[in-house]
C-alpha cells in the first residue's frame, strides 16, 4: 500500500513539473512560440460614448475583452449587454477612485461600511493618494466585493477582475484584497510583475501562486501625445511583440458631447483621446500589423474556461 501510494505521489510531482515546464501558450493550445494578446478596452459603464464605441469594438473584433465600473451610472446598459451576449469577454474594473472633475460616483456598498472610502460629498477620492491615506482595508474589500456581487445580480458574468486607475495596485495590502476576490470567484485576474514593479515600486512575485495567471506584458499609451504619437506607439508595440501572453489597455468611446462634458478641464484621456484609440484599433493598419505579426486574438474568458476549472 506504502509502495503504491509513493508511485501515485511521484507521477503527480511529475505532471506538476512538466505543467510548470509548459508556457502560458502551451497551456491555453498553442505553440510555444505563439503572440497572444488581448486587446482591452477599460471604462465601460461609465458613459454611453464607451459603452457604444467599445460594444461596437467587441462586434466588430476589433478589440477582444473588455471591463466594467459597476459604480458608475450607465451599468445598467452594458449589464443588458453582457446578460443578452453572455459570450462577450466582459469583467470587472474594480473601481476606488472618481477622477473627473464634475461626473462621480460613489461605492455600491452601504454608506456606514465604506465611509473612509469618500470625501465630504460622498464620492471616491480624484485619486490614488487620497485613497491610499484614508482608505481602510477591511472598507475596501467590503466595497469590491459588493462591486462584484452586484455585476452578477445585473446578470453579468464576469471573466476577470482588473483595477480602473490600477488602484487595487496601491500597494501590496490592497493587492492581496485584488487577489483573494479573484481566488473566491475562480476567475483570472490582470497581473503583471514587471508592470508592478515600475510603476508602483512593488514587488509581487512572492503573491503569485500556481492559481494565478501573469501576462508576460502590459501595454498603454500614455498621455501626452497626439494621434501620430500614439499611432507610433502602438504600431511599434505590434510589430515588435514577443511571444507570451500580452495584454493591451485602450480606451475607445465616441468624440460626443456627452464625453466632452464627462472629460471636462482633464485632458488625459479625454474624449478625444478616446475617439482616438477606437480609430486605431478599428483601423485597416491595426488589422494588417495583427496579421503581419502573426498575431492571434485571445480573451479572458478562453483563459478562464481553459485554466481557471
């Protein structure tokens, strides 16, 4: 029985090791030299200049994820959406913060559970080190997973968790937070080390388990730039792109009235700056560099249907 139970051991060490041998690519079924890429269009919800251009983004095949602020007011929309296209690759963009200067919002979760969470308006803070000074962790986990909850009482199933304005990111305690709703719901999550690294200055490595999936690269355009700018940059992305799982963060939304008012006095990814990313990625020189490359198309939900069981 001993002897038997040692060759049962030994044959699961071995099929762990060579599943820890194989890429992300191999993985998931493909060569392990393949490009993989999501293409992610972040913010849905938040207006319906986003919700619009990124669905028609999404039908088109012009970008092959995207994520939702449950917080903000136009969920109801891309909830019907999501309910009636439940093969849509939609998650979650966990959502802490309420950038714009007149349009905000505000936690989901009940007032007296969430209070550090706000300003005196009862709105999230315009930023990071508001949140990251007066936010209390047992608060924020509170909030995100009601954020969660309430997506799928609206029908939508998500794919992954992600973090609008990478506030889950903070740092390592609201990472762990990021991580164990990720765990809980059995869906992947947006993770990048070197991404962490450089832009937070943490060092997540010791956080990643066997349960996680890390993308090889994260890519986006940041502003300033104009439209030539940023095409550069995204054709240089392209053409260059190594093998591994890489993930692209976009934001498409319609150059409209509704967004310039949303936008107001916030140049950074305005709305024109939105319009500007729908043009690209919906452009015949975005499709022929994706073809060129080799480049194939994937979505959160083919890594969760694949490796999150």
């Amino acid at each position: 029985m001993q002897k038997r139970f040692l060759v049962a051991a030994l044959f699961a060490m071995l099929c762990l090791t060579a599943l820890a041998q194989k890429t992300i690519q191999e993985r998931l079924g493909y060569s392990k030299d393949a490009k993989l890429l999501i293409l992610h269009a972040d913010d849905l919800g938040v207006a319906h200049a986003e919700d619009s251009a990124s669905i028609y983004a999404l039908e088109n095949g012009y970008v092959s994820s995207g994520s939702i602020m449950v917080p903000c007011p136009w969920l109801s929309e891309i909830a019907n959406y999501a309910a009636t296209h439940p093969n849509a690759d939609l998650g979650i963009h966990l959502t802490l913060t309420s950038e714009w200067k007149y349009y905000k919002w505000g936690p989901v979760s009940v007032k007296d559970k969430t209070s550090s969470l706000v300003n005196s308006r009862g709105y999230f803070y315009d930023d990071l080190d508001s949140l990251g000074k007066m936010a209390k962790l047992s608060e924020i986990e509170t909030e995100l997973r009601s954020q969660v909850e309430k997506a799928i009482q609206f029908g939508i199933h998500p794919t992954h968790l992600d973090s609008h304005m990478g506030s889950c990111f903070f740092n390592k305690d609201y990472l762990k937070i990021y991580l164990k709703l990720a765990h809980e719901y059995h869906i992947p999550c947006l993770l990048n080390v070197n991404a962490f690294k450089m832009i937070y200055q943490v060092d997540i490595s010791d956080l990643i388990t066997d349960k996680d999936v890390v993308t090889d690269n994260v890519f986006m355009a940041f502003p300033p730039g104009d439209d030539k700018q940023r095409t550069a940059y995204y054709t240089q992305v392209l053409n260059t792109l190594p093998a591994g799982l890489s993930c692209i963060l976009l934001h498409a939304a319609y150059d409209d009235a509704e967004m310039q008012a949303i936008t107001m006095d916030h140049p950074d990814y305005g709305s024109a700056w939105r319009q500007g990313d729908l043009n690209f990625f919906s452009g015949e020189a975005c499709k022929k560099l994706l073809a060129d490359n080799n480049i194939h198309l994937i979505t959160w939900k083919e890594i969760k249907d694949k490796l999150m069981q």
